[in-house]
C-alpha cells in the first residue's frame, strides 16, 4: 500500500471459491463506509473479486491451508485494497497482452487487464503475492 493511506478494515480468508461472498460483503461495507460514489461500486466489486479469484487459483492454488489477505487503506479523495497469497508470485512484468490475435481466444488471462482497466492504479509487491488496487471515491 503506497504511504499516506490509513488501513480501515481487514479480512482473511482460505482459499476457496465459496469463500467470495466475505468479500463481496466486505466491499459493500467500505464503498459505504467510505462514501464511494455508487458509480464506482461495480468496478471496485469486479476488480477486488478478480484479485482474490486469482490469489486463490493462481497464487495458493485452492490450498485451503494458505489464507488470502485483504487489507483497505484509506486517504483523503482515494482508497485501496491489497490482496496477499502466499504462494509462489509470478512475473507481473511479462504478462501476455489478452488483446493480441493469439490471445483473444483463450478463455484465462484477463484478470489482470481488467483490474488495470477498472481502477486507478494497480501495484505488484513481494514478487507478485500482494497486489494494491487503487481507487477514487468521487
């Protein structure tokens, strides 16, 4: 989480598909706690779910062992929320692009698009086991 932001709500949870309505419910609570503009809602639901379905997947690999933890920070006009796996990360800097003719096909490989293409900004920390997805609340 870039500096600056305040760290207003957490959750884990294990890494398991059924465990997505905790954090619908999460998002709920802070776009209200927060004051997000309603506009808003359905690309910070969409982006935040993506990450998790991907730290689950991709990052634990359905281990139920290992937890996904969120954490939303809080700034004046922005917020955010990181989502950490514990497995093995990924090179986040030669990634295929989905758009490419090869590409356009396959049914994986547009998560990350997607949450680069819904938020402000998204951020790869700790070698690609934590990701910070940025949003404005107006």
């Amino acid at each position: 989480m870039k500096e600056g932001f305040t760290v207003v709500d957490q959750l884990s949870i294990p890494s398991d598909f059924s465990s997505l309505g905790k954090v619908e419910t999460l998002v709920d609570e802070v776009c209200s706690k927060l004051h997000v503009n309603e506009d808003y809602y359905g690309n910070v639901l969409i982006a935040v779910t993506e990450a998790v379905n991907n730290a689950i997947e991709h990052g634990n690999r359905f281990s139920k062992e290992l937890s996904v933890d969120l954490s939303v920070g809080d700034k004046e006009v922005d917020f955010c929320f990181c989502v950490r796996d514990f497995g093995g990360g990924f090179d986040f800097n030669n990634l295929p692009d989905p758009t490419a003719p090869e590409n356009v096909e396959k049914i994986n490989g547009r998560g990350i698009y997607l949450m680069r293409s819904l938020a402000e900004d998204v951020v790869f920390d700790n070698g690609g086991n934590t990701v910070s997805i940025y949003f404005t609340k107006k």
